[in-house]
C-alpha cells in the first residue's frame, strides 16, 4: 500500500453552524490561510450557506461541499435537497452517512447506499462516513461493524466510480467528545477499510482510494494522525470552524 499514491484531503463538516454572513466572514479569513495547501482543502457547509460558499471560493483551491442529499431526483420529499439541485449550484462534494444523521434522523446502511447512488449518479463526490459506536467497539465489532456499513454503502458502485468516492473512518465515540483515536487505533480501521476495498474491487483501487480519519481531529493531533500510512486526510467538525487551527490541519496534511 503507497502512500504517496494518494493526495489527502482535509474537509470541514462544519455541521449546523453559521449563518451565510457568518460563513463569508469563515471563509474570507480562511482562503489566504490554505492558500498554498498540498492537500485537497474542501469545505462541507449547511444547503443556506452554499451559495455565499461557492461564491466566496470561485478562483481559490477550496472546494465546495453540502453535508446530504436524498436519493430520489425530485417529488414529494419536504425538507430534502436532491443531488441534481447541488450539481446545478456548482456543488462538488456531499458528506453521506454522517454518525449524527444516524443517529438522529434515522438513516440507514440501506438509505446510506441509496444517496450514495443518487450523489454519483450526479456527478458529485461522496465522502461517506462509516464508523462504530462505543458500545460496538467495547463488544469487539468494529470491524464487523465498519464492513457492513462499507459493504452496503458501495452495494452496486463500479471500481471507476469509486474515484468519486471518500471514506471516512469516524468513530462515533470520538466525535465531538475531545476523545481522539489514538494514531494506531485510527490507522488500523483505516487499513482495514483499504483491505476491504482490495477485497471487494483491486489492490490498485485500494492503493489510490483516500480513506480520512474524523472524530476530534484539531490542530494538535492532526500532524500524527495523517502521518499514518493509511491516513489520508481528516473530516474535522469543530476545529473547521476556526479559520486558524483549520489551516494548521491543512498544513500537517500538505507534509
Ligand atoms: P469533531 O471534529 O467536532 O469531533 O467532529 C467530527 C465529525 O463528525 C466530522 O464529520
């Protein structure tokens, strides 16, 4: 496995916050800070703050996410965003399967597979999140854990466009709770993912599939995460909301 086959990518979740005022002002003082990144920098902001996010990023190397979209094109849905719809506003990547739309809003490996289906279908990037509980990992099923979401996930996905897809490996007992992975814990999930992919496609799609770790990743303990080898890059939800760690993030991730 190479690591220098893969380019990390470093994605904010910046979850239910910022207003679109409040997210120019984030991205304005962000842009010069990334501006020489070595990394993809990309930023997964709320559907009302797309537009200011697209707009405030033209011509700059921060690329643009939304943080769902729902698997049917269009119809009698209140409340979703469907893919076409980002794809029409210039919207590049989706964040599928977050620990927190789990969790709260009732998604499943099943509906998982289908945004994930629908998010290619038109032509956007999914990072989709996979990720154990506390209660999996103290019963030893994170691994049986992380295969079934990924399997079901990629239920029908081609080994070509799997190059429109990220895996984010985000143990849901680190998100938001200051409690990180240690390296090593992080990095062997993340190897197991990228087996999984050798198993299920080739050894040459595992070796270029970039697999990000997520869960309390900050400007201090990015440096060590992503130096794993099966590390690439980070989905970092509160410290993408402070221009000044993000960037540090983004740095760790450029050596
Ligand atoms: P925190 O970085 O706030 O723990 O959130 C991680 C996350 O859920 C990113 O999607």
């Amino acid at each position: 496995m190479n690591k220098a086959l893969r380019k990390a990518v470093i994605a904010g979740n910046w979850k239910m916050n910022k207003t679109p005022s409040e997210a120019k002002a984030l991205i304005t003082e962000l842009k010069p800070l990334v501006a020489n990144a070595d990394c993809d920098v990309v930023i997964c902001v709320p559907y009302v703050d797309l537009q200011v996010a697209l707009e405030e990023t033209a011509g700059s190397n921060i690329h643009v996410g939304a943080e769902n979209c729902h698997w049917a094109e269009s119809g009698a849905f209140t409340g979703e965003v469907a893919a076409p719809m980002l794809k029409e506003m210039g919207v590049e990547y989706v964040v599928i399967g977050h620990s927190e739309r789990r969790q709260y809003f009732g998604e499943t490996d099943d509906t998982v597979r289908d945004r994930t289906r629908a998010a290619l279908d038109n032509g956007l990037k999914v990072i989709l999140c996979v990720g154990e509980t506390l209660e999996q990992r103290e019963k030893n099923i994170t691994f049986e854990t992380i295969a079934i979401q990924t399997k079901i996930a990629l239920t029908g996905v081609s080994e070509a466009e799997l190059d429109n897809v990220i895996i984010a490996y985000e143990p849901v007992w680190a998100i938001g709770t200051g409690k990180t992975a240690t390296d090593e814990q992080a990095n062997e999930v993340n190897h197991f993912i990228r087996t999984l992919i050798a198993d299920l496609y080739s050894k040459e799609a595992a070796d270029k599939f970039v697999v990000q770790y997520g869960g309390s990743m900050n400007a201090g303990n990015a440096e060590g995460l992503v130096a794993q080898e099966d590390i690439d890059g980070g989905l970092i939800g509160g410290a993408s909301l402070k221009p000044a760690d993000f960037a540090k993030i983004v740095e760790a991730a450029s050596k």
